[in-house]
C-alpha cells in the first residue's frame, strides 16, 4: 500500500464561529440535546417500565442533561471517507475529495483494478503537489487495490478493507463514510461536523428493513460466483442454477449499500470477538447485490447494535435528466431534504456546478473552505493554504437543514418504533 500520511493529533475542543443569530444557534443545540436524550431514554427503559420515574432515576437524567448543556464547545468529531472509483474517474475523484475535505477528517482513495497502475500513481502525485494535501498529510491512496462488483460480493470484501486501513492509520476517527465517484456532498463539512458534535457518537445511519419481497425468490435464494474475489481480471458474475434455502440462524435485513457507520460497529465487523459477522460474510459470499444486506443484518441481529441503528442513510438518490424543470425541481427539493449527500450523479456535471457556487461556496478547483481556512477568500490563492486551528467552523444554513432533519429521524415517535422491525 502507497501511503501518504496519517494526520497529526488535533486539539481536544472546538471553537464556533457564529453566522447566525444567539437565539437561532440556541434553537439549534436546545433541539440536538433533545434528540440526543430520546436517544439516552431509549436504552434506559424497556416498553414495559413504568412511566414513573423514581429519584435515582431522574437524578441521573438531570445530571445528563447539565452535561450536555454544559457542552456548549463539544469535542469536534472526525469521519473516516473512503471514495471508491473505477477507470478513468480520476477527475471525479479529485473533485469529490476537494468538496468533502477537512483536516480533521481521514480520507482513503481507492481505484479498483479495472484502473490502471498509472491512474493510480497520477493519484499519488496529485495529492503530492499539493500544498495543503501534502501538509496535512490525512489523505492516502490504496496501492493494493479489489475489485468492488455492487452486483455481488466482492465490493463487501472492499469495503471492509479500506475500512480496516483506516483503522490501522488512525485511533481518533468517529464515523465512517463510503462513497463513490457518483456521490457529492449537500452541506459543507462544517455543517456536518458542527452537527455531528451533538449526536451520540455510537449511532448508525443505514436503511433497513426486514421485508424481502420479490427480492426473496430472485435475489436471496439464487447462487452466485463473484469473479472478482479470485481473479485478477475483471470478470462477470456467475448464477448457479440452484437456489438455497434462506438461513434460520439469524434473520436477513436489507437496504442500502450506502451507510454511515460507528467507529465501534466497525471494529465489532473486522475485529470483534463476536463470530456473527463473520458468518454474515460467508453467507452472503455467494449473493446477489449482497452490500445492501451485510451491515443491515449483522446490526440487527446484535442485541449491542440493533438500537444503534437510524432508519435512514441521510442520502439523497437523484433521478432527474440533466436539463428541464424536473431537475430544478429535484435539485431544490434535495437540498432542503437534510441531507448530506446526494448520489447518482453519474453525468450530471452542470448539478454539481450548481451545488459548489450556491450550497458549498466552493470555487473550481479549490478545496472546500471552511473556518480552518485563513487565507484571502478572493485573492488567486486557495485561501485553505494559510492554515487556521483545525477546531474552528463556521456552520451555516446547511447544519439548520441537517438539524431538522436529524431532529425528525430521532424523534420519539419514529426513532425506536422503526429499529430492526421484524416484518
């Protein structure tokens, strides 16, 4: 593996700079610590306790919340990205980490093996002229890439991969993020970390569902063979003419492949005593379309994990053409929806124009600013070359969209009541 470099330990305690009104940012940490403590209820009590607190019992939730109003400057956290892409998406690549990048953050490029050796060594050089990239040094490049086929098994065998490097680089990390070449970001970093700073560290963002449907007979019970787990050339999926039966072991939940997953679910999938993952693994070796099933089933049959889980991935699948009312439509009703990433832009260059000049305010070929940038805004340069403290953001109106968004999601009435539902 070609590594660039692991990022240096930062401070332990943010600074915000506020944009917005004292009542608006009150509003806004009033409502994640009401979110946070639906959270801490959730564990405290079964359905059958008595809705009568004894005083233990509140003296312990006062004291809870003094804690987090106290936490008035949070401790902000840091994300593990891996960005996975194919041959020729260099400049996708590129593009995507400049929108997405932060110093406290750690970053993983991947270019699986239909690219090239010099495809991958242009990533290298990339990221060594550059003079913030090069400084900071938490960006590394795979160099003994997978193959990761979303039609079978082998993208879970990459994913798990890259997630164990990044353990391996770095302990501070909080939350990891997988994404594509055809993913960008909706709000910019310091909206999503002024935010995250909030959220109980161990929760994780991920559809689910039980209910398998036609997906029981044509996906579930067929047979596979993923060529990329043994070949060396890219090859295509092979369907055995038997189908199995579906395991009675533990239940199989389904989703999306896309996730935002606790540094602790992590660690239980690679390096837990645990063996349910590991089974989870070879069950689904020989399944179709099996990342969108492996973390959905492993969580929700762990009892540490299933009341973890957020029935949500904050994504935002697009659709629209590249022109005409649909897209305008679309791309507004995005942006409002809360959330953080927006997926499938596959072609859709003139969007994401759109969503660096009016939602990012980032600038061509600059990294994404943010209150760690001190440089001249409109100066030649890229301001983010005159390095700030690491622990000060500037939220703006995308962590008020995210709020609401997460307020919702965690709300009493749906947070718990869509965990892990055997349908």
């Amino acid at each position: 593996m070609q590594q660039i470099g692991i990022e240096a330990a930062n401070t332990p305690t943010t600074t915000t700079i506020k944009n917005e009104s004292s009542k608006r940012s009150l509003y806004c940490l009033l409502s994640i610590i009401s979110v946070s403590l639906v959270f801490i209820l959730s564990y405290s009590f079964s359905p059958s306790s008595s809705s009568i607190l004894n005083h233990s019992r509140k003296q312990k939730i006062q004291i809870q919340i003094q804690s987090l109003v106290s936490k008035s400057k949070p401790t902000l956290p840091s994300i593990a990205y891996v960005i996975t892409g194919s041959n020729g998406e260099n400049d996708r690549i590129f593009r995507l980490l400049k929108s997405i990048y932060h110093p406290k953050n750690q970053y993983l490029l991947h270019l699986d093996l239909t690219a090239s050796q010099p495809q991958r060594e242009q990533l290298v050089n990339f990221l060594q002229s550059d003079p913030v990239f090069n400084s900071l040094q938490n960006v590394n490049v795979v160099g003994n890439p997978d193959f990761s086929n979303p039609k079978g098994s082998s993208s879970i065998s990459s994913i798990l991969h890259t997630a164990s490097l990044l353990l391996r680089f770095s302990s501070d990390w909080d939350w990891f993020i997988n994404l594509s070449s055809s993913d960008y970001p909706l709000i910019p970093q310091d909206d999503l970390l002024h935010i995250l700073s909030f959220v109980p560290q161990d929760l994780n963002f991920l559809n689910h569902s039980s209910y398998i449907g036609w997906k029981e007979a044509w996906r579930m019970k067929k047979i596979i063979v993923d060529q990329g787990l043994f070949l060396t050339e890219n090859g295509d999926i092979f369907y055995a003419t038997q189908k199995r039966e579906l395991p009675n072991a533990y239940r199989l939940f389904t989703g999306s492949a896309s996730a935002i997953l606790s540094r602790k679910l992590v660690e239980h999938c690679i390096l837990g005593a645990e063996n349910l993952p590991r089974t989870v693994l070879m069950y689904l070796s020989n399944t179709p379309s099996s990342p969108a099933n492996y973390f959905q089933t492993v969580v929700c049959n762990s009892r540490e994990f299933s009341k973890t889980v957020v029935n949500h991935n904050l994504r935002w699948q697009w659709h629209s053409s590249l022109n005409g009312s649909d897209n305008a439509n679309e791309l507004s009703e995005m942006i409002n929806s809360g959330a953080i990433f927006g997926t499938g832009f596959i072609l859709d260059e003139s969007v994401l124009d759109h969503i660096d000049q009016g939602v990012l305010k980032r600038r061509p070929d600059r990294i994404l600013p943010g209150g760690w940038c001190l440089g001249d805004y409109h100066s030649f340069n890229d301001p983010c070359m005159v390095k700030g403290s690491v622990d000060i953001v500037r939220p703006g109106p995308g962590s008020t969209r995210l709020e609401k968004l997460l307020v919702r999601l965690l709300s009493s009435r749906t947070f718990q009541s869509e965990q892990c539902i055997v349908e």
